[in-house]
C-alpha cells in the first residue's frame, strides 16, 4: 500500500483561526486529501464568539497548542503535510522538529527561537502589542488600518474591509512578548527547534515578497538557522502580502506547496 500523504492539516496563525484556510480546505479536498484545520484550545467556536469573549485568546499557551495539535496528528493512520500560516509557520517548524509530519510548509512564518531578524515593517505591525509590557496578560486586537498594514497591505480597501470583519480576532499579548524574549532569556523557550535535527520531515518556507508582519528576511534567516541534514528550503512569492492565504492568485502557491510537500515526503 502506498504510503504517500493523504491527509493535509493547516495551522492557522494569530489574529485570525481556521476560517482564514477556507478557500484551501475546498481546494485540497477537491483534490481527494483529507484536510484538517485544528484550532487552538478554546479556539473551537466562531470567530464572532471570539472576539465577544477575548479571554479565551488570553487563556492559550504555545505548549498548550502544540499539545493539541500532536495530539490530533498522532491519531492520523500516516503522517501528514503539515502547512503553517504566521505562527502556524513557528507552530509547524516545533512539530517537525518533535518527530511528526512527512513534510512541512511555513508560510510567511514566525520565527522560531534564535532568529533576531527585526525588519521595520514588522516592529511597525507588531507594535499594537509590543508598545505596553501590560499587554503580556491581555489578548489585542487590530484596528482596521493595523491590520491593513500588517496582513492586507496589497488588497484592495474592500477586500481588507471584508477580511477584517470574516476573519480578525484579538491575539495572545503573552505568546507575543514571549517570541521577542525568548532570544533574551536563558534556556530553551516555547518557540525552541533543534535547528541540527537530521531526522526532521523537509521544510518549505514560503514567503509574501510584500508582508510587513513577517517579512521574506525573517523566514531567509529562520531558514539559514538549519545546520542538519534535513531538506529546508525558501522560496519568496513577490506581490503577496501577509494574509496570503486568501489573496487573488493564492491558488498557484497551494498548489506548488502541496507538490513540493509530496515530491519531499519522507
């Protein structure tokens, strides 16, 4: 029997939940996989029900979310492509790392721990969050024109309006700040991979040359971090700001990452 993937989980990324994979969902089900969009714990209900009650987004931690994803994966008859989106890039890179997957995709990815490429445009984007060390315990959300500038610089006004009210919802301050201390405090944090991990599934990062919020030089260092054997690659998508997910030509992107997954699948 053959053993190529046939099941596709996507983790979705802070400021927005499953919903923001929605058009890849219909996409690779189309193409007979299976596709699993876990969210984070508590992260079950609907993006309105979110942002009404923001202390379910407070409430969540980095290893409480891994927990949750390694638990749905370990449950698959195969190991899946894994594809991450923002923080789901971070969330993906951590999973590989701890043995699960055969193949991964970062898209527009957080930085795991090591990776101190700072662009301006994403100390601009970040800045809602990182300007108050109050906001550590607190979950913030994104003002139309932040997340205009940080996910959707490229759309036109409509589209930004529409994604906004579809799919933003406050983020963790805490996971936040704890990404930009991690590379400050002693120890292995949250967002730790073994960057010379030969037994690691291949990574693809896939980058939006137009993200402010995670910029191609973020997911150019991350990949650089790699000393192991392990495939890892990177490739930049000009044009595509940071909710590339569901920018007009997002098609050609998930199509070339699902090839690329199944040609590296280990």
């Amino acid at each position: 029997m053959s053993e190529t993937p046939d099941t596709i989980v996507l983790v979705h990324g802070f400021w927005v939940t499953p919903r923001s994979w929605e058009n890849w969902i219909a996409h690779y089900e189309r193409k007979g996989y299976r596709v699993l969009a876990p969210a984070y714990p508590g992260f079950e209900v609907e993006v309105e029900a979110l942002n009404a009650d923001p202390d379910i987004v407070t409430a969540v931690t980095v290893p409480a979310i891994i927990e949750k994803l390694e638990t749905e994966i370990k449950a698959l008859p195969r190991p899946p492509i894994i594809m991450g989106h923002s923080a789901g890039g971070a969330f993906t890179q951590i999973l590989l790392d701890h043995g699960y997957g055969a193949a991964g995709v970062a898209m527009n990815s957080a930085p795991t721990e090591g990776v101190k490429v700072v662009p301006l445009s994403q100390v601009k984007s970040t800045f809602p969050v990182l300007r108050s060390p109050a906001n550590r315990h607190k979950s913030v959300g994104l003002s139309l024109a932040e997340w205009k500038y940080a996910f959707v610089n490229t759309f036109t006004d409509e589209a930004a309006q529409h994604l906004y009210d579809r799919y933003h919802v406050p983020a963790n301050g805490g996971i936040l700040w704890g990404s930009v201390l991690a590379n400050f405090q002693p120890g292995h944090q949250d967002t730790w991979v073994n960057y010379h991990n030969d037994d690691r599934a291949p990574l693809l990062f896939i980058s939006g040359g137009e993200d402010h919020l995670m910029p191609p030089a973020v997911q150019q260092s991350n990949a650089k971090h790699y000393k192991s054997n392990a495939v890892t690659e990177q490739v930049t998508y000009d044009g595509f700001a940071h909710l590339l997910p569901a920018q007009e030509g997002w098609e050609q992107i998930a199509d070339f990452a699902l090839d690329w997954a199944l040609r590296h699948a280990r």
